[in-house]
C-alpha cells in the first residue's frame, strides 16, 4: 500500500469521524478534546506551512492541500480549543462540513488510488 493511500485512510477512519463527533457533540464534548483540537492546530499549521513554501518554491500542483490545512483547518481547529465550549455554533458547522469534505475528498482518492475508476 503506497504513502496516499495510507494518508487518504487515516482521513477516512480517524481525521474526519473525529471532526464530525466533535461538530454533533459540541460543548458536549470532554475538555481534554478542546486541547487535543489546539495541540492540533498548531503542528498542522507548523507542518503544512512548511510544506505549502516547499511546494510551492518547487512549482507543485499540490499546494493548494497544503493552503487548506494552513489557512482553514488549522485556524478553525485552534478557534475551537481556544474558545472552549463557548465556541459559537457556526465553527462547529463549519467543522462539520470540514468532515464531510475531508471523508468524501479522501475517499474519492482513495478508490481512485487502487485504480477502481480513472
């Protein structure tokens, strides 16, 4: 199994269900979640910063993946942790669609990866 493929399951069986429990469960969710989902943000926006100049200095089709995660994901993620369960119900929907985003998207890479459609 190559490296995509391995990434594009990771998304699909512990990224995006753990997005979308923390968007239903909301201010339900235990405190410790709230500094898992800081933690979070800050190595994905360390990482895929790092790795959105490094592409982007190589003239990579594949900056964009890396732009996302900088400029959406990791700011939303923060603002959930920091603001605890007084976070406002939109960046629990917007961490919704997120997951939803992130399943689907990974999916679709996923089966095209193993060469089940073109």
């Amino acid at each position: 199994m190559n490296q995509h493929a391995i990434l594009a399951i990771f998304h699909l069986l512990v990224i995006a269900p753990f997005f979308f429990y923390v968007a239903v469960q909301r201010a339900a969710v235990p405190n410790m979640i709230y500094m898992i989902l800081a933690i979070l943000a800050i190595v994905i926006f360390l990482y895929h910063g790092y790795k959105m100049v490094a592409r982007w200095k190589s003239n990579s089709g594949y900056a964009w993946v890396n732009a996302i995660h900088f400029f959406a994901v990791a700011p939303l993620l923060f603002y959930i942790g920091y603001n605890n369960k007084d976070t406002p119900r939109a960046a629990y929907e917007i961490l919704a669609m997120f997951a939803f985003a992130a399943f689907g998207y990974h999916l679709y890479s996923l089966i095209k990866s193993i060469n089940m459609i073109d």
